[in-house]
C-alpha cells in the first residue's frame, strides 16, 4: 500500500543522522525498539561507523509507568563509558505521547553530574511532515550545550542545513579564506569546532531548513541573521558571494566572483543549449529540503520545475518568492494523497525523491533520481557537474525501452 507522501520518512531520522556526525556529540533515541532500530538502519549511510549513537528501548511498562529511569541509567552508561562533550536525548512520539518530563530527567542529572552537558531535540510528533526539521530541531539542542563566547570583530557565520554540510562547505569556505574575511560555519565535524558560530558577528543561512537555528543564534549570542538565498546553482551562488561582499565592503571577494563566472560560463551555455533542446519537466519532491535548492539549479538551466515543499518557514517562502519570479517555477502546496497521482497530473520527465517514494515512480516507468545523494549542493562546480551528467544519469533509453515493450505487450505503467 502506497505512503501518503508526507509519510515516506520522519524528523527523527534527520536528526539521529545530523548529530551521529558530529565527535563529541552523542545522540541518545529514547523511544521503543521498532524505532530504533528503523531509524538506526535508516540513518547509518549518513553518519560516521566510529561514531557513537545510542538508544534507551522503551517497553511496554514504561508506556504505562514512564521510562524516565531507563533514560537516567543510559545517560549516566554514556557518560561513564565516552565522556562525551553532549549528550543529545532524541525524544519521539511514545515518550511525548504519555507526557515523559525529559526536562525534569536533565535537571536532576545535572545536579547529580555537574560536567555533564546533556539537551534534549523534540522530533516525531512535533514535526511528522517535513523530515529536515529534524537537523533544525537538533542545531538548536546543539546550541543549549554551547557557552557564550567574544564576537570576533567583522566575522560572519555560515549557517548550514543538515549533518552532511558538516566538512563538506568548501565550495563557500574557499572564498572567504581567499577574501581574508573571518568566518566560521556550523555544522561542522566536532562539537569543538561548531562551538565557534558563538564568535560570529552575523548569521547567513544557507538553506531554507535552519530557521530555528538562526533564531535561537541570535537569542543566546546576539548577531543579526540575513537569508540571502540559497548559493545554488550559478546565479544563486553568485547573487549569494556579491551579497556578502558588499556587507563586508570587500571588493576582493567581488573579484573573485567574477572570475568564477568567467570560468563556467561557457561551460553553463553548453548545458542550457542541451535542455532547451530536449525540454525537461522536472518534478522535485519532499526530502532533505533539497527539492528547492537543486529544484533552482534546473531551473537556471532551463527545465521547467515543479516543486513539493519540504517545509514552508519564512526562508524557503523567500526562497520560494525569488524561484518563482527569476525562473517561473511551480510549488505544489496544496495536500494528496499518493506521489503516484502528482506525477500522472504533472508528466515530468523525471522525478527526485525520497527513496521510500522510488516505488511509486519505477512503476509508472519514470527516470527516477534519489534526493538523498543529491546533497551539499551549493556552488558553482556541483551545478555544472549536475548538469554536466544529467541526461547520463538519468538513463533515459532503458526507460524507453521498457515503455515501449509495455506498449507493444499491453501492459500499465501506471502501478
């Protein structure tokens, strides 16, 4: 039976897989076995094998008793045995369904441990329909267990979207540290290092997700938060450098800029020239929030997009604003029932979900891109090898081969 497309995947998910990249941070899933282990298996390609996550198997006693002593005794197991910098507790749908004082848990471990530095990162029931809320919920946990530190003077912070941004924003970073501006990003691949986004003077998100991030940043630490848009795609990374540029007064960084587009232009020629020769509908669906970001790298290509939101908080509404405007691309928010009915509706010439989704597409024989490895994707040289490789990857005589034998044999390809 088909998952209503809001049901492919949960905001616990992300989370276990953001913070199980961080060293340093341990995150502890208090929930019952079935979604445990689920989310475990579900997140293991996403985080490091040598990291540690951990998780407390709420039974059916606790559901009827509580399972706050279960969650005290694993705390103080990860404490005693890693030492860890923070311990982050998950909390999902059963301990929030009979109303667990996880709150009380950490005040009374405190007092009881007074190195320990342990949060807690609300998921499940809180956020059931958009999965990428689980990375924003968990920044903000993140942020609980950091202390306040001195502004460095005319530094900015690079506000990232999930555990994959983490080591993986060198597309960005290398512009800064040519243009001497001081900066710091978050997330990164140790707690130590994330630690410093204290130190930044003001907050750019990157993407559309880190909206309770930056919030809470500018509650604990102060600065200002400014959403340019996503740095996606040519226009989009470019729009993003110039902006930062002209806050920082930094004309090196103009330059740079510059010379990037000099660098790629002919290149970007080539792959509009392909798609406006083979017209491309392009369907993006909700995933990792990347159905907007890479949704913008398309449509600077030319193909016409449609997208299903992952989330609608006030950055991906801006984002959403300026996608519609610069390249008329169409947001699918109204609510249905099964992918399978969208994709009849809209015809496209491919499709990017989730990988619990994928059924939904192959039957109706649809070239089929997976969200989940189309990720970290800002800069100039990820758009160009996306579009570089599109029409490779998406395989397209397989495709027309099966259609045509469907046809020739009388078959459905419409599930």
């Amino acid at each position: 039976m088909p998952l209503k497309h809001y049901e492919h995947c949960c905001s616990t998910i992300q989370a276990l897989a953001s913070l199980g990249k961080i060293e340093g941070v341990i995150p502890l899933l208090h929930g019952p076995q079935p979604c445990s282990y689920q989310n475990q298996v579900g997140s293991m390609s996403c985080r490091p094998a040598n990291l540690v996550t951990a998780g407390t198997l709420v039974n059916k006693s606790d559901v009827i008793f509580g399972g706050e002593e279960g969650l005290k005794m694993q705390v103080r197991n990860l404490y005693n045995k890693y030492h860890p910098k923070v311990i982050v507790i998950i909390n999902t749908c059963i301990p929030q369904l009979i109303g667990e004082d996880i709150e009380g848990v950490i005040m009374e471990l405190k007092q009881e441990i007074p190195d320990l530095k342990v949060t807690t990162c609300v998921s499940g029931f809180n956020f059931p329909r958009s999965m990428p809320l689980g990375s924003d919920a968990s920044w903000v946990a993140v942020l609980d267990a950091i202390e306040t530190q001195e502004k460095v003077l005319g530094s900015i912070g690079i506000i990232g979207r999930t555990g994959q941004d983490a080591g993986n924003l060198a597309s960005l970073e290398m512009y800064f540290k040519k243009a001497e501006i001081p900066y710091f990003v978050f997330p990164t691949a140790h707690i130590d290092s994330m630690s410093e986004i204290a130190r930044a003077e003001k907050y750019y998100p990157i993407h559309i997700t880190p909206w309770l991030t930056c919030k809470h940043l500018t509650e604990k630490f102060g600065g200002e938060v400014e959403f340019i848009e996503i740095p996606a795609g040519i226009q989009g990374t470019s729009n993003f450098l110039h902006a930062i540029a002209d806050r920082q007064n930094s004309q090196k960084l103009h330059d740079l800029v510059e010379e990037e587009e000099k660098r790629i232009t002919p290149e970007l020629e080539k792959i509009r020239a392909r798609f406006a020769k083979e017209k491309v509908r392009m369907l993006m669906v909700d995933g990792p929030a990347n159905e907007v970001s890479v949704g913008k790298i398309f449509a600077e290509f030319g193909a016409e997009v449609f997208v299903i939101p992952s989330m609608k908080n006030k950055f991906y509404k801006q984002e959403k604003k300026l996608m519609q405007e610069r390249y008329g691309v169409t947001f699918i928010e109204e609510d249905f029932d099964l992918l399978g009915d969208i994709i009849d509706e809209v015809k496209p010439t491919a499709v990017s979900v989730e990988f619990q989704a994928q059924p939904e597409c192959v039957s109706r024989l649809v070239p089929t891109f997976i969200n989940m490895l189309y990720l970290c994707e800002y800069g100039y040289d990820y758009a160009i090898d996306l579009g570089t490789n599109f029409f490779k990857n998406m395989h397209k005589p397989v495709y027309e081969n099966w259609q045509g034998l469907m046809q020739k044999y009388g078959g459905k390809t419409n599930g």
